[in-house]
C-alpha cells in the first residue's frame, strides 16, 4: 500500500502489516515520519492511492457510504489535537459516538457518567472543553473513543500533553482495554514510556516505511 | 494590606441538564443570523404577493357578480310618445320579468346628473334628447333569465335596449386575472430566489462546521444522521425568519385595513376600495400567510438536508 498527496512524492509507501485482534502496539518515528497519517488510513478517513486495506475482513476499497459507518463504529480513534466540540459540554462530547447511532439520550446516560467518572472526569462533565486543562481534554477525547467499546483504538500521541505520571495512568488504562479485548495502536515518540511496556510491539515508520519488532513476552 | 478574593464559578461543574439533546450544529454565527435576516425579507415578500393575489381575486370576485347582477336598460326618446310612460312601462315590464329583484327608473334629473362631469352643470338639458336609463338588480346573475328580459323588452317595449355589461365584466375579470397571474409570478420568482439563498447559506454553513461533519464522521455518524442535524438547524433559523416576515406581513395588512377604512371617506378611497375591495385579507387570507410562513420554514428545512445529503456523499 502506498499513499501520495496530489502530485507530490508518496508519504508512506511499500507498506504491508496487520493489526492483530486484541494486540497491542506503539507506532513510531519522528516527527513528519507519517504515524498521523497511518493512523488516518486505519480510520478510513484516507484512502491509498495503491494497494488495498483490509479491515474487519472487507476491503476498503469496495465499501459503500453506509458499510463505512458500520465499520467505523467498531473503531475508537483519539485525536493528537483532541477534536472536542467546544460547544457542546465534556457529557456531550464523550456521549457522541453513542448519540450519532440513534440512541435516546436516557439509555447510555449511566454508562457515559460512569465512564466520565472513570477517567477521572466526574465532576467536569458540565464543563466546556475551553474551560478543560489539556489533560483533561485528553481524557475527555480517550473517553469519547471508549464509549462504544472499540474493537480497534488508534491514539495519536495520546500522552503529548500530559506530564509524566499522567501519562502512565493513561497508558494503564489503554493497557486494561487491551486485556478486556480490544486492539491498541499508540501513536507515539515517547522511547521512555514505550520501554516501560516492553510487552508492545513496535512499529516503526521511516522513510515512509514501516519496520516491526516484537515485543518481549 | 489590599486582599484579593477570586471567587472560582462552579456553575460550569453542575452536572448537565440530560433532558435535551443539544444541536450539534451550532444555532449561533454570523452566517446563521444572516439566513433568519434572508429569510424575513423573503418571506414578507412571498407573503406581500401572495395577499395581494388573494386581494385582487376576492375584489374581482366582488366586482364581476356586482356587475354582472346588474343591468341596465336605456331608453331613448326616439318617438313623439312620452318619456315618462315609456321609461314606466319599460320599468314594469322589466320587473315583471324572471329573476329580476328590482327596477329603479333614474328621473329626467338623475339623468341629466350623469352628464354633468361631461357638459358641465347649469346646462338646459330640455333641448337634449337625453336618454333614460332604468337599473335592473338580477336575483342572480343567469344567461337564461337575461335572454327572456331582452325577449319581454322586445316585446312590450321595444324602445327600451338592454345592456348586461357583460363586455366590461370579461375585460375586468382578465386585468384582475392577469394581476393574480403577476403575483403568482412574482411569488415563485420570491421562492426560487429564497431557495438559492438557502442554498449558500447550507454550504457556507457546511465550509463553516467542516471540522463538526469530520469529527461527526469519525464517530461514526451515518450522513443521515447529519443531514438531520443540519436540518434541524436549517428548520430552527428558517422558522425564525419565517416567522419574522409573517408577523410583518401580518402587521402590513392589518396596518392598511386601518388605514384603507380611515381613507374610506376621502376622495380616493372608492378607487382604492374598488381595486382591492376594503384592503383586508379575511381570516382565510391570514391562514395563507401562516402557510406561506410555515412552508418556508419546511423548506429550509427541507432543502438543506438533500444539499447536505449530497455534499457528503462526494465527501466520504
């Protein structure tokens, strides 16, 4: 699979992996080595210019509008700039995902309020996110990726803006979803939190590809 | 020694009103309260046109049985017989005939009055052969009751001719035909352009929640879902305008029967009263304009989700 903007060179390219079910792994680079863009394919919000992926058994290639809202709604995504609608308050954004499926605002009230409470943002969820300190934000965003009980969670430098003890608390929490089921990819170029997980397999993009190592079991 | 004391507001960590699920386009911009203003001024136009059609229409309703149950019968004094025994039994036998309610002769002076805005008064009209003229009220206006008036003249008095208007009745029905048609024109021109303005504001407000649609997507936000958003939020602004531009389309009628019935006196106010009956819409009329107002709304509404609809599918 490869991936160009327009007419420019291609930004990843010769790319061939699998995402495990119930794996867990860190992608990572430098910076501008292409993790945002990865992680964007994996959500289908970008399509390659060739080579095909496959996801949840389909190729994405052949899905129609409505096959990719299904799919979509089985992966969780956290954004590295959070993507939080500021005009709508922390409960509202974290109970999103769960609202744009149809579902009346009294059947997942308790699960959106127990989860808020969960990461730690029990008493903020009538608060804005303008009003949120970054971490918090991010805590709203993993929340908000949470909610639907991914099969798949792609996080985008989901520690960038915490400070370190934060961060490992977070990665704590990706870690006991992974156990619960679900399949992680932590976008990140943080060596020292990777080495404290060294259970993770690593990917490595470069150069527009992508070197794997497997983790210590 | 100065002491600050910074109270921190803790409304913003109450826990959330949960009954109602907020718009996840926000009803608030610049562009949003442009729509409401485009919105106002077409609807009170679409509204102006459609209560004049329905102005002229009633009047010329009125005008033509006014007319056309009315009809005159003009004597001529032609022959060395009386006038005024002419002009009575012509009067008789007038109303003696079927369907007719009344027959009112005009005196010689009535008569010579009708002249007067063309030969002036102080005329001696006794060296005129100034015609007579009877007004005849028909029950209802019918071809057939008109046909055996003009055989019963013809008959008993065949000095007298009958005139049932009906020429002038046509020409008047076509002008106000012909202004329910400007209207309706005039109308549909208002609706075409509020379509295309609701257009605009759909995509500008489309280009202005780009990162909204993004995020609502990445969710997992089907595009009918969206589109019902921005629906709602097209209906919510249409409904605004929409009722902005009724309640002064309301108060512009409203404001000319007051004014039409103050001007009823004056020397205008017959041909103003003649062209639009009184000038007020009656409660039919007013429904109309509620209809007109909620029709916009709909189509706001309406409109902008088939705009969204297929604006996302090239999206995906």
């Amino acid at each position: 699979m490869g991936l160009r903007y327009g007419i420019g060179p291609e930004i990843v390219r010769d790319l061939n992996f699998s995402i495990a079910p119930r794996s867990f792994q860190f992608l990572t680079g430098p910076s501008g080595a292409g993790k945002t863009t990865l992680l964007r394919l994996m959500l289908l919000s970008l399509r390659p210019t060739r080579g095909t992926i496959r996801i949840f058994g389909q190729n994405s290639a052949e899905l129609r509008n409505d096959e990719l809202t299904a799919l979509r709604r089985r992966i969780g995504m956290v954004f590295q700039d959070f993507r939080l609608l500021d005009h709508l308050t922390t409960y509202e954004n974290v109970a999103l995902p769960l609202r744009a499926t149809g579902r009346g605002e009294g059947t997942y009230r308790t699960e959106v309020i127990e989860l808020l409470k969960w990461v730690g943002l029990g008493d903020r969820m009538a608060a804005s996110p303008t009003v949120l300190s970054g971490g918090e934000k991010q805590r709203a965003a993993i929340a908000r990726a949470l909610i639907v009980r991914p099969e798949l969670l792609l996080a985008d430098e989901p520690t960038g803006n915490v400070d370190p003890g934060l961060a490992r608390r977070l990665l704590r929490l990706f870690v006991e979803l992974h156990r619960l089921g679900t399949a992680v990819v932590i976008a990140t170029h943080d060596l020292h939190l990777m080495d404290q997980f060294s259970f993770a397999r690593r990917l490595v993009v470069g150069d527009g590809r992508v070197t794997i190592y497997d983790g210590v079991s | 020694m100065i002491e600050i004391v910074a109270e921190i507001p803790r409304a913003k960590n109450a826990l959330p009103a949960f009954s109602r699920n907020v718009p996840l386009i926000p009803a608030n911009s610049v562009a949003g309260r442009a729509l409401v203003v485009v919105v106002a001024i077409m609807t009170f136009l679409a509204c102006l046109t459609a209560g004049a059609a329905l102005l002229v229409a009633k009047a010329s309703q009125e005008w033509r049985s006014d007319v056309l149950r009315e009809v005159t019968i003009q004597v001529k004094p032609l022959t060395n017989d009386d006038i005024e025994t002419l002009v009575a039994k012509a009067a008789t036998v007038a109303a003696q005939a079927p369907g007719v309610a009344s027959a009112r002769p005009y005196s010689k002076t009535d008569s010579e009055r009708l002249l007067e805005p063309w030969l002036g008064a102080g005329l001696d009209f006794s060296l005129l052969p100034v015609p007579r003229i009877i007004v005849v009220r028909m029950r209802e206006s019918s071809a057939e009751n008109l046909a055996r008036l003009r055989e019963a003249l013809a008959r008993d008095a065949p000095e007298a001719s009958l005139d049932d208007h009906r020429i002038w009745a046509a020409r008047l029905g076509m002008m106000a035909r012909a202004i329910v048609a400007l209207a309706t024109a005039l109308f549909a021109l208002v609706i075409v352009a509020l379509a295309t303005a609701i257009g605009f504001a759909t995509r500008g407000a489309m280009a202005g929640s780009k990162e909204i649609v993004e995020i609502l997507h990445f969710v997992g936000a089907a595009d009918a879902f969206i589109a019902n958003e921005f629906q709602a939020h097209f209906r919510r602004l249409g409904f605004r305008g929409a009722l902005i531009g009724v309640s002064a389309a309301f108060a512009f009628f409203l404001g000319a029967a007051a004014l039409s019935s103050w001007w009823a006196n004056s020397p205008g106010g017959d041909e103003i009263a003649a062209m639009f009956g009184a000038f007020s819409l009656d409660g039919v009329g007013y429904v109309a304009l509620a209809a007109v107002g909620a029709a916009v709304s709909l189509l706001t509404g309406y409109l902008s989700r088939s705009i969204v609809l297929k604006d996302l599918q090239k999206l995906q």
